[in-house]
C-alpha cells in the first residue's frame, strides 16, 4: 500500500467521523433562528382601543355588548374605553346590545384595518327620550307628562299654539297630537319626540279640522279624523305624512284606535246615536257593538284588542264602562253624579285612567280595569284642568 492510498483511508475516516457529530451537535441546541438574537421569532400584535360614547336620553344603564369578528365578546359601559390584543390585519368590530330607543352612529358592524401598535377608534350611541311609565295630557292646551302614580308632573311643549288629543306611539318615543293655530284655529296633525323636541306637521290640509291620532300597532301608520263641510271622515298617513288617503264612507265617523293586527279599526259612527264599530281600515267590514239610545263616546281599545273601556251618558250623566270587543260582557266601571269621561288602558290592561270633575275641576283619575279598589286622583289640582290622557304603552 503506498503512502497516497493510506493519506486517502485516513481522510474518508476522518469524515465519517465528522458528519455524524455535527448533525449531533446540530440536533441539540445548533441556532436556528435567522436573525442570531438567540430567541424564538416574536408574533407581532395589533391593539385595538375603543372609547364608546352615549348620548342624548333614556340611557340604557345595563351598557352594550362588543362582538369581534362575530365571535369575541366584551362587556362594555354606556361611557367606557375597552381594549383587545389581534393579529394585524382586518377586523370586524359590532356593537350590539343597544336599546331599541338608541343607535349606532355609523355603520354597525364597522371594518377596521389594524397594523402593529395602537389603534384609536370611537364610536357614539346616540338615544332618544322615551315616554315609558307615562301618562301624557294636557294641560291649559299645553302638553305634560307625568309618571302613572301621578308623581313629577313637568310641561314638554312650549308655544303659542293649543296642543289637544296626544297619543303615544307603540315604542314610546314619539307622540302624535292635535296642532290647533293660534291665529286661525285650524287644526291639524303633528308628530314629535317624546321630549318634544322635533315637532313636524304630519298633515296640511286646509279648511279642514284635523284631530284625534291614533297610530297603528307597528308604529309606522296614523290614523285620524277630519272635520269637512260634508261631516267627519276617517283619514289614513303614513307617520311623516306620505301615503294620506280618505276612508270613503257615508256620514260622519271618528276614529279611536287600532287592533292588534293593524287590519282594522275601531270607531265611533254618527248617522244614528252615537255608536261603536270596528271595520277593516279600507272601510268594509263594519261591525257594530253597541246598539242603543244611550250616546257612547271616547271608545278605546285595551293593547291585547279584547275589550273596549267607553264613555256613556245615561240620564245626563256619563259614566266609565268596558266590553268585550264583540259587544258583549258589558260592565260599568265608574258610577258618580259628575261626569267621567276619556277612559285609556295601562300597558298590561290591568288599569283605566280617566277625566272627571267631581272635584269640582276637570283632573285625571286611576281606577282598576275592573272598576274594583280605590279611585285615585293623580293631578288633583282644584284650580286647573287637565284634559286627554294618553298611557304610554311602553312600561
């Protein structure tokens, strides 16, 4: 063997050797990390900070619910700043939990675009005044509110103008009434917040007397009654006042309410004594209730569309009775020698409020629905009347 084939042997030893312990010293612990800090590569994070704001009314104190992606949830206050640690890139963020008299200003749900760091965002709620637990009326032809046991009374209307006939709509955050001019006496329909605030006129039909609103139970609907020189037609608008068509009858009716299913209405017709009907709201479908030589009056209709409390004059005296929305079961409720009139049904139509003066001025009574318990006067103001109440349904 010469000496190139032993140099040769020795070398091919060599590196059979030295493979081996270099994948060994590789396997325990060689550096793998390219950029030679000595750790593991670090997940880059994105912050995203957002203050919520709630303004205006009613405030939901229970606060809102955040979704992330449809899925993530985080408790948040009506005023509060929350944060949440992702992945840069784009997420969507939801805020849900908002009270149906509150919204989401802007788009809900909103995409935001996150790089690594902060990101500041906001968001607003903004609410709006509702009448829950209320009884509005008028009052020296301004309107109030007042809670149901006849505590804070305070005035939301301000002007020159009488304000009759309000009515609450379903979600307790506008109420519609009767404008009366101060200069010409005309009168017709406007809808405004709960507050008062943002009063618009629904209808503008001159040389008529427009009066009596009553929304439809979904709340996008007025029904009302307008005084012409051939008598008293039932008319039909959308809210804002859009949509307005006469209900083609003969003789004179006013309506008084809505049932439940907003196909049909409940009203008063004219051509003979003063009776009560319901009839679908194209004008077919009559049905009468009462048939009698008593005068009926001031029909309203209890929410769950079962029973009607009226008003009736019986030897010149008028009393608060209910019936059954067939006409059947009738009961009388009130029994006094003054006058008791404008009956309307708590929410759960378990109460009826009503106008009396057997104090000797016009004020506002609570009674059960039943005509059982006491009677309890909520504004008992000897020098004043107070006129029209309207129980929000809303509690």
């Amino acid at each position: 063997m010469d000496g190139r084939s032993m140099i040769f042997r020795h070398t091919t030893g060599f590196w059979a050797l030295f493979i081996p312990l270099a994948f060994l010293i590789s396997s325990c612990g060689g550096d793998d990390n390219p950029s030679g800090s000595g750790g593991p590569a670090e997940n880059r994070t994105a912050t995203l900070e957002l203050a919520i704001e709630t303004t205006g009314s009613d405030v939901d104190e229970d606060g809102y619910t955040v979704v992330l992606n449809g899925g993530k949830t985080l408790k948040a206050d009506t005023v509060d700043t929350i944060s949440v640690d992702v992945e840069p890139g784009s997420h969507e963020v939801e805020i849900r939990g908002v009270s149906s008299n509150c919204s989401v200003k802007g788009d809900n749900p909103r995409q935001y675009s996150l790089s690594e760091g902060v990101t500041r965002v906001s968001r607003t709620i903004a609410c709006a005044a509702v009448a829950d637990d209320a009884i509005i009326y008028e009052r020296n032809y301004e309107l109030y509110s007042m809670h149901t046991n006849g505590s804070n009374p305070r005035q939301i209307t301000y002007s020159a103008a009488a304000k009759i006939d309000p009515a609450v709509s379903p979600d307790g955050m506008k109420i519609a009434y009767t404008h009366v001019n101060s200069s010409s006496g005309e009168r017709q329909i406007h809808v405004m917040n709960a507050d008062g605030s943002g009063d618009a006129a629904v209808t503008d039909i001159v040389n008529q007397g427009n009066y009596g609103p009553a929304w439809s139970p979904d709340g996008e609907r007025i029904a009302f009654s307008g005084l012409g020189s051939n008598g008293t037609d039932i008319y039909l608008a959308d809210k804002d006042g859009a949509n307005l068509r006469r209900i083609d009858m003969p003789g004179s009716q006013v309506v008084c309410g809505w049932l439940p299913g907003g196909d049909r209405l409940l009203l008063m017709d004219f051509r003979e004594d003063p009776e009560i009907y319901t009839m679908n709201v194209d004008g077919t479908g009559l049905v009468r209730l009462t048939d009698n030589t008593y005068a009926d009056d001031d029909a309203a209709l209890s929410h769950d569309g079962k029973k009607v409390a009226f008003a009736r004059e019986v030897q010149n005296n008028w009393d608060i009775y209910t019936m059954n929305i067939d006409g059947t079961g009738l009961k009388r409720i009130t029994m006094d020698s003054d006058f008791d009139v404008k009956p309307t049904w708590s929410p759960d139509d378990a109460e009826i409020v009503f106008v009396s003066d057997r104090n000797g001025s016009n004020d506002i009574f609570k009674i059960n629905a039943d005509g059982s318990g006491s009677l309890m006067n909520l504004t008992n103001t000897a020098a004043i009347d107070e006129d029209d109440p309207h129980w929000s349904p809303v509690k």
